[in-house]
C-alpha cells in the first residue's frame, strides 16, 4: 500500500477491526499469529506495548486426531499451535496505539483473546475476509483504489515502508519472524536491493510514493526463528513511527 491507498482502504473498514489492522500494520505479524494474542501476552512499559507472539492459529487437518480444546476457541476446523517459525518473539508497539491496546485489554483476563468478533469469538481468517475485508474493497475501488487489495499486503507494506525509514532488513526479519536473513533476501531481493542498505531506503522510498508499485507476493516461509531481545523491537517502533 502507498500512505494514502491504506489510508483510504482503513476508512472503509468497519472500525471493530481498526486496531486488529493498526496491529498487523505496526508490527509485521501474521493473521494467525495476531488473532492468537491473548491478553496476557502483552506487557506494558510506560508507552510501549511488548507483544509475545508464542502461538497461533491454523487449519485443523483432516486425519487431524488431537482433541478440540473448546475452552482455548479451538474447533473441528482450527486448532492453535506454535507460530510459523516454532519459536517466540517479541514485537513492540509504542505512542497512540499501545494506549489503544491498553485501553482494550484493561477489563479483560490474560487468557481472553485481545481480538475478537462481536459474538466474542478470537477471529477466523474467513470470517474476517468475507464480513470485513471484502466489503471494505469493495468501496475502497468506488472511491478510486487501483490495487486488488490483500491482508497479506499489510505485512509486505511494514517492510516496504520500514526500509524505506532506513530500519536496518536484519531488523525487520528478526521482526517478521523469519528464521535467516536469507528468507528476508528470498522474499524480497527480487523487489528491493536489500543487501545495499542506501539502496533499498532509496528504492523503498521510491515505492512508497509512485502509484504503479505493486508489492511482492509471499514467497517460501521460514521453519525457525530465534527470539528477539524486546529492545530491539522497541527501537524499530520509535524509527517508524
């Protein structure tokens, strides 16, 4: 997304889901990791928010024989496990929305689901694309959006628009949670120079602002990845925000 084509497309999104999308935006993470956020999963620093990422959601297979955990959400269809990488991580955000997280979670238990429907269910990808998503593109291409819009496209838009502010890539792939630096090269290296740290600001910088770009699909995914040091994340937070 450019900066005005995200914020066009979050103004036709029912605003239930603004600080799911804030979220996803900020931080990088993927939809099944996010929708697993429990309340206790986050710790408050002043104004920062540190988010443990430790599981997430997926697809129940169907010689899947593990028992349905109903009290976790889980149902014949999903089922939580580890993230995509099998470790932890640590992601950070900080200012305007770490006291929208703060305000939202303050009534709630550390086990409930920090993201949920209005029935109070943790989110299922589907239902989030179908009532949610669909709509919003939908009057998002009235008003004049040219990009076939995806939830996918936020996280690739958190790197475009971090590389573009100079936050180093071995940064943003401990962020994303990719298990090697190489992954990050491997998605992206066919975009963005980003072995050239001047190159890739410059030609993120350039994406962020010329209408035609268009960025990458997702690629290959890691397996592992080691935790990251909340010191980190925090540094990216303040860089971008």
């Amino acid at each position: 997304f450019l900066h005005g084509e995200w914020e066009l497309f979050r103004a036709c999104l029912k605003q239930d889901v603004h600080l799911l999308v804030d979220v996803l935006l900020a931080t990088g993470v993927r939809w099944g990791e996010v929708t697993a956020l429990r309340v206790g999963d986050i710790t408050f620093q002043g104004d920062t928010a540190v988010l443990h990422i430790v599981r997430a959601w997926s697809k129940r297979a169907p010689d899947d024989t593990d028992p349905v955990r109903a009290g976790e959400g889980e149902t014949s269809s999903w089922k939580l496990g580890a993230p995509k990488s099998k470790r932890g991580r640590y992601v950070m955000t900080d200012g305007e929305l770490t006291s929208r997280l703060r305000e939202v979670t303050a009534p709630c238990k550390p086990s409930e689901y920090v993201f949920r429907t209005r029935e109070g269910n943790p989110w299922r990808y589907p239902d989030f694309h179908t009532r949610r998503w669909a709509p919003a593109r939908q009057e998002a291409v009235k008003r004049g959006l040219t990009k076939h819009a995806t939830p996918h496209m936020l996280r690739h838009t958190t790197v475009v628009w971090a590389l573009a502010a100079g936050i180093p890539i071995q940064v943003i792939s401990e962020m994303l949670g990719h298990a090697s630096i190489q992954i990050t090269y491997d998605v992206y290296g066919g975009l963005i120079d980003v072995r050239d740290p001047a190159l890739a600001q410059a030609m993120a910088a350039a994406m962020t602002t010329v209408g035609t770009a268009i960025v990458a699909g997702p690629s290959r995914e890691e397996i592992e990845t080691r935790p990251v040091r909340p010191g980190a994340r925090g540094e990216w937070r303040r860089r971008i925000s």
